[in-house]
C-alpha cells in the first residue's frame, strides 16, 4: 500500500481537473493510502471522500516567483512529514514546485528510518498544440526530468515523443455507473445541452447564435454550468431575442423557453439522459469530461474539430459529429456550420439514434474497469509494494485479470463520411 498524494489548484472549484481527482482518489482509496492537497484553502466541491485524507496548503495559488518557493517548501515539508511516495499533480506550475519539492525527499530521517523518494506524476490537461511556442520550449525542458509525464491521448503523446520525450498515455474516466443499455429511440429526447464553465475559451456564444440561426424549435438549448461569461451570454440570448430562464430544469421553466441556465450541478447525467445532443464549441480541449459524460449516457455530440480532446474522443458518423470547420475559420463560419447541422439533426432520429448507439458502446475504453488497473500498475512501478501487503497483493491479482484488451487509445481518429442517409 503506498501514499499515493493528488495535487490540485482549489478544492472548492468544480472545474475539470478537480473532477478527475476526487474521482482518482476515491478509486485509488480502495487499495492505498490517499491524500487530497489543495494550495488555497476551501471545502471540496464534490464532497469529501470516505477513507481520504485532506490537506490544504493554505496558500494563493497565482504564479508568482514567491508564491512559487512557498509552494515547494510546503509540498517539500508535506512530502517528508507524510512519507509520501507518489505525487500526482494536475497543473502545469504546480508539475514543477513538486519535481523541486521531491528532490529534498529520501536518504533517512532524524531517527535513521529510510525516508521515500517522492515520485511525481505530471498529468498535463493541456493539449499540446494549445500552448504558445515559448510555454512548450518551457515544458520540454522541465519534462525531461519528470518520473512520469501522463497525457491523455495519444495525439499529444506522438507530439512530445518527437521532442524526445516517452509521455504514459492514460485517459479521463469515471466509474462505469451508466445506464444498462443504449437508447431504443431518440423521438422523446429533444433539448440540445452545453456542459462546463461558462468561460470565455468556451466560446458558447457561437453555440448560441448557431442555435438562434438554426430555427431549432424541437426543443430547448440547456446551458449547464457556471462562470465569468454567465452576464455577457443572457445579454446575447435577449439580444438575439431568445426567451430565457434561469433555474433549474423542471416543471417551473416557462412555456417557450428557447435557453435555460441551469447553472453548475455537480451531477448532470438527469441532463445528458433526456438531450438529443450535446454541443462543444471551445476553442481548445484536451480531453474533455463532457463528452466522455456524454457516452456514458448514449449521447452523441457535435464539436468543433479541435485537435486533441473531440478528434482523439468523437469518430464522426459512429458515435458523434465533428463540424467542417477549416483552420482560422471566421466565426461566422463556424456559427453558419452549427446551425446547419442543428437543423439537419433535429429530425433525424434514425441518425441520431445511431450515433447514440455508438456514443454508448464507445465509453467502455473510457470507464474505470479499463482505466484504474493502467493507474494501479503505474504507481506500483514507481513504489513497488511491501511483500506480504494484502492490499496490495490483492490489486495485484486484479490487475492481472484486468482488461487485457489492446489499446484502443493509441489509435488516431480521422474524420471519415457520413452514409449517404446521414448526408440527407
């Protein structure tokens, strides 16, 4: 059994990354001893986690040069109190205060016990091709002397292994809690649905507008989440003259509504279970939730062709739709493209039932039984267990009997035509 820590930024936020930690650590709890660090102070967004242990740093969380010390004398001191063996840490500033902070672990401590190395695993959720030339010089550098750099497809992967680097490819997932089998229809689910912060990399003005513009009339756009952008998005939908309600999704929104915020929940299958479609209009994605949230549900989604997250998740005319969105396209384009596919799905069920299918038999690569024994036998490598730990003997054999399956992640998704019906 080692000490497994996971590093995050705020635990109080319920952002993507935090997602995957507290969904990481309740698995891993299982079979090790886990530590949830958090740098600010706060309460954790999605709850605190039985057989988890919670630490806060206390300290700001913006990148400054002292800031940055005070993180690694801290993760250092942590590091050594806790005799932690594995890191895992989810932000790029922070992949670097741990590596630092490591160096100052193993040799003995004060009563001549050996003390661990810590390991760091640096888990990049930021897609290669989204970073600046100067940021990737930066992360080039620093990775080479990392214990582990995980990415989470092989897009990204193949782009640090030109660089010299030999990244482990390892997925989001989330338990494999869905539902028992894939929709038998489509005719009842009728609301399109956004999930995620209300961010301006986001970019749901363009799901908005592509929204108005396509006369979708079946059902409701349900924009799902919180953020900096809420203000500025109902000002957009009043302009566009879109009829908007703000609460939850139930008995009490107002006939007519064309646009409903929900705002943040922190669960959204009820959401996913009865939407036709999800849509994803960011900018950038490494590898979104969402649209893995999605498939667990059987929903197929409609994403711009952003390199990384939606081309290595979304296999187009199988288990969703990718845009025909050049590079540099104006927004215009991008919006006149949505709405047209808006229109064309909005009464195709076969398609979309189709699609759907796919979009739920395509989750398994994405679920926990196929994903944690990859984490189980990653940290076991980096902290070989104890002989004789029944725990860890115990993980041991199921990894063993784990998926044995070839990797279905190393594999590049292309975007390949439609049947001439889905082309109707």
């Amino acid at each position: 059994m080692a000490h497994v820590a996971l590093l995050i930024q705020d635990i109080s936020a319920c952002g993507g990354v935090e997602k995957v930690m507290h969904g990481l650590a309740r698995d891993l709890s299982a079979s090790h001893r886990v530590t949830l660090v958090s740098v600010r102070e706060g309460e954790p967004y999605w709850g605190r986690l039985e057989g988890v242990e919670y630490r806060t740093l206390g300290l700001p969380a913006t990148g400054t040069r002292q800031n940055f010390r005070h993180w690694v004398t801290h993760l250092r001191r942590l590091m050594l109190e806790e005799r932690i063996e594995v890191m895992v840490s989810g932000y790029f500033a922070f992949h670097l205060a741990a590596q630092l902070a490591a160096r100052g672990t193993g040799g003995v401590d004060g009563e001549g016990r050996p003390r661990p190395r810590t390991r760091i695993i640096a888990q990049e959720h930021s897609a290669y091709h989204h970073d600046r030339r100067a940021k990737r010089i930066v992360k080039q550098l620093a990775y080479r002397h990392l214990d582990v750099l995980q990415v989470l497809n092989e897009v990204d992967a193949e782009c640090w292994r030109r660089r010299g680097l030999t990244p482990t490819v390892i997925p989001n997932y989330l338990d494999d809690q869905r539902a028992d089998e894939a929709r038998s229809g489509c005719e009842h689910q009728v609301d399109v649905v956004m999930v995620g912060r209300l961010a301006p990399i986001k970019r749901l003005d363009l799901a908005i507008r592509a929204f108005a513009d396509s006369g979708y009339r079946r059902g409701r756009l349900v924009v799902v989440g919180d953020g900096p952008e809420r203000e500025r998005l109902l000002a957009l939908c009043n302009e566009l003259g879109l009829r908007v309600f703000q609460g939850a999704n139930d008995s009490t929104v107002p006939a007519g509504t064309q646009v409903l915020f929900t705002g943040a929940l922190r669960d959204v299958s009820h959401e996913l279970r009865r939407a036709r479609l999800l849509l994803l209009t960011s900018e950038r994605e490494c590898l979104p939730m969402n649209v893995i949230e999605a498939k667990r549900e059987g929903l197929p989604c409609l994403s711009r062709p952003v390199r990384s997250g939606p081309l290595a998740l979304i296999e187009h005319g199988r288990d969703g739709m990718l845009s025909a969105e050049a590079d540099g396209s104006e927004d215009a384009a991008i919006i006149a493209e949505f709405a047209h596919e808006l229109a064309r799905l909005e009464f195709d069920d076969e398609l979309l039932l189709r699609l759907s299918n796919g979009a739920w038999q395509s989750f398994d690569r994405y679920s926990a039984h196929a994903v944690l024994p990859q984490y189980q036998r990653l940290i076991s490598r980096l902290a070989p267990p104890t002989p004789g730990d029944a725990a860890t003997t115990e993980q041991a054999r199921q990894d063993s009997s784990a998926d044995t399956r070839p990797d279905t992640h190393s594999r590049r998704v292309q975007r390949q035509p439609l049947e001439e019906k889905a082309h109707g």
